[in-house]
C-alpha cells in the first residue's frame, strides 16, 4: 500500500488520523495562504488544500509511491472565512462575535496520488454551536494562546470544548481532517481505506 503522507503541521489531523489507524509521514508544505483572496469559504479551504497537497507532491522526501493530503479549514460566519487570528486581541474579538451564536467549519482536503499523478479534492461542512460564554471565560480562553493556533479561534478536543454546545455533521472535520470524506478520497483514488491502517 501507498506511504500516506500529510502536509500539513497541524497536530490534530495527525492524531486524528493516527487514531483512525493511519501512521501517516509529516511533510509541512509551507504555503502561504494570504495568497488566496476574495472567493467564498468553502472554496478558500479547498483551494488553499490544493496548494498545500501540490507544494509537497515533488518533495524529494516523498516516496514515488504515496498519497499526500493537503487540508485546511476556515470558520464561516456572516459569510466570512475565519481562519487563526493574528494576535489575542482577534481572538477575544472573534470570540464576542461568535458566542451564543452558529458557524460552519469548512475543510477543504485535497489528495494526490503519486503514482497516478490523480488528485481529487472535496470540501466537508460541519455546522458548529457555540455557547453564550461571558467576558471573563472569553479573556481566560485567550489567555491559553490555544485560540491563537487554530482556524475560527476555537477547538472541540482541548480547551474549547466546553464552548462548543452541538455539532451537525462529521465531528472529525471540525479537528480538521473529515474521516468519512478521506475515505471516500482514498476509494476514488482506486484505493483501501481499511489497506491503509498500519498494522
């Protein structure tokens, strides 16, 4: 089977993916996403998944035999991307606007296979809930620098996840890696999913 490789540094897709059985090869594909500009958010993640999924391709540290995943997420609020904030003040900002309130979590996934040369790429949309946290839980998230690392300012498996009161659709998305998307990817890539977990 093929080496499965991720370009992304993202530590939560690689232990969601890891947990899901995979052991993937960590390649960061070092894309500057400011690069992208004036589409809609769903296709701001696809594409910016396309560009991390392409950057890494070449690499010579990426065996001739692989399939490499590129992703990235935006939370979508009144029609705009959020991705990570630039600085604390963002985020408590971000998170004013966001409590009490319903965003959609936009992961676009691209994945190449190297000895095809075939991508595919899709966009998974996960609906997410947030509590109606005051001020001082706000200034005491922020104050972690976890909000600081992640797309829409917030996680469901650290921190955040108090502020989180429902999720419709794949939880795993909102991680940053959808799972029942990537294995249809890897299907219609000719592929196993169940032939890629390590055994």
């Amino acid at each position: 089977m093929p080496t499965f490789v991720l370009a992304s540094a993202s530590p939560a897709r690689l232990a969601t993916l890891r947990n899901a059985g995979l052991d993937p090869q960590v390649v960061v594909s070092g894309v500057d996403e400011s690069q992208v500009v004036g589409v809609p958010p769903a296709e701001l993640a696809l594409r910016l998944a396309e560009l991390k999924c392409a950057a890494v391709v070449d690499r010579p540290e990426v065996p001739a035999d692989a399939l490499v995943l590129g992703c990235d997420s935006v939370l979508e609020l009144d029609g705009e991307a959020l991705g990570k904030p630039a600085d604390a003040d963002e985020a408590v900002a971000r998170w004013r606007s966001m409590r009490g309130r319903t965003g959609v979590l936009r992961t676009g996934h691209a994945l190449h296979d190297t000895a095809s040369g075939r991508t595919v790429a899709a966009t998974a949309s996960t609906t997410v809930h947030f509590a109606d946290v005051g001020d001082e839980e706000v200034a005491a998230y922020v104050a972690t620098g976890e909000p600081l690392h992640v797309a829409g300012a917030f996680t469901v498996d650290g921190l955040g996840g108090a502020f989180v009161t429902g999720i419709e659709g794949d939880h795993h998305n909102v991680v940053g890696v959808s799972l029942p998307l990537l294995r249809t990817l890897v299907t219609d890539l000719g592929h196993s999913w169940t032939g890629l977990w390590s055994r």
